[in-house]
C-alpha cells in the first residue's frame, strides 16, 4: 500500500473512531452506563455492531475512551484560549472562562464523569484527575515565576493549583445541577475577584497581620 492511501485509510479510522466517541458520549448521558446497548449506539451510527467492536472492544473501553477523549479536547481547548497571551494573570482568566464554557457547551460531559465515578470505582483514578495531574506542571512553574517575581505570595505552589483546580471542579458541577443565573464571563470576573483579591479590606489585612504578628512574638517569647 502507497503512503498516500496508507494515510487515506488513517484519516477513515480517525474519522470513524471520532463519530463513535462523539455519538457514545451523548449516548451515554442519555440513558446511562448501566442501559447502554451497543446496538442502539450502532443503530444510531449507521453501522453494524461489529464495526463498533473493532475499534472498541467491549463497552467499558468504549465509554472510558469517550471520557478519556473529552478531557483531551477540554485540554486543547484551554491551550487555544491562551495562545499569546503573555500576562500570567490574563491567562489564568482565559483558562478559567474557557473550561467553564467547555462544560457548559458540552453538558454530557459532566454526565460522563459522573457516572465513571459510578460505575468504576475499581480504577485507582478518575480520567478527569489523571488528566489534571498530567497538565498541572505548568501552571505550577507559571505560580513559581509569579513568586520569584514578587507578584504572588510564597505559597507552596501547590495548594494553590490544587486551590484553583478544587474552585472550578466545584464550580462546573454546580453549573450543571443547580443551573447558571449569570453568563461565564461575569462569573469569571466573580471568582478572579474574590481568589486574587480576597474579600478583606486593605485596613482588616494590617489589623489581622498585626494580629498575627504580635501572637508570634507572644508564642516566641514563651518558648
């Protein structure tokens, strides 16, 4: 086989494993882990059963890889939003608005991650934490730079990943169950407020710092 047809015949299985992932995935939020059938996913592609099999296995591969993908798009699509953008802080807000747009656009996936959480208990790690784990280094060696340059506090830089990480999962579930009364760019402004800025006045952080500072001294002077 030529090169030219060799990658014809590629670009036909990624296609393919493609309107599989994306017709499961909306499948499966539908009805559930439990009541998928994989003839009803094949009836809804087109295709027989088999051609289904032939990329996937068994349905737990199928679904598992159907998480897996979304979280790999929820990844490119946070990269493409911070292109370019030079300010850390400004990527930061672009990162924050475009993971919340993703789930918001894409409601079935919340649906995915809570039911792998459902049924496979038996994994060491949930996909969305697997993946989290995997992109959070540089976000951390970002927060290091913003240390050394004097505009962060010196923090471990990982309570303030894991801060922000714990923020915005939280965030996307309650979007999801309770609904969204705001759009995500005034919600983005809400959280970037409070998690840059705190919610102390300038006058209540010297008199806590001043607070704080004395009962060093006090605990000091006793040892």
């Amino acid at each position: 086989m030529s090169k030219t047809a060799r990658t014809t015949v590629d670009d036909i299985k990624t296609r393919r494993e493609e309107e599989i992932l994306e017709t499961a995935s909306k499948y499966f939020s539908e009805c559930g882990y439990s009541e998928a059938d994989t003839q009803t996913l094949a009836d809804r592609l087109g295709v027989g059963k088999g051609t289904i099999y032939r990329y996937f296995p068994s349905k737990r591969e199928l679904f598992l890889a159907a998480v897996d993908r979304s979280m790999q798009q929820l990844h490119e699509i946070v990269t493409d939003a911070i292109v370019g953008i030079e300010d850390p802080f400004d990527k930061i807000i672009k990162a924050i608005q475009a993971y919340l747009n993703f789930f918001l656009d894409r409601p079935e996936v919340v649906e995915l991650l809570i039911q792998e959480r459902a049924h496979f208990k038996d994994r060491l790690k949930p996909t969305y934490f697997e993946h989290q784990e995997r992109y959070v280094t540089r976000w951390q060696e970002m927060f290091v730079n913003l240390i050394t340059e004097g505009r962060v506090r010196n923090l471990p830089v990982e309570r303030i990943t894991d801060f922000f990480s714990d923020l915005l999962y939280g965030t996307m579930f309650t979007n999801y169950f309770v609904g969204q009364d705001k759009v995500i760019t005034e919600q983005v402004k809400e959280i970037v407020d409070i998690t840059l800025y705190g919610i102390l006045s300038d006058a209540e952080r010297k008199r806590r710092k001043s607070q704080d500072d004395s009962q060093t001294i006090g605990i000091q002077g006793t040892g």
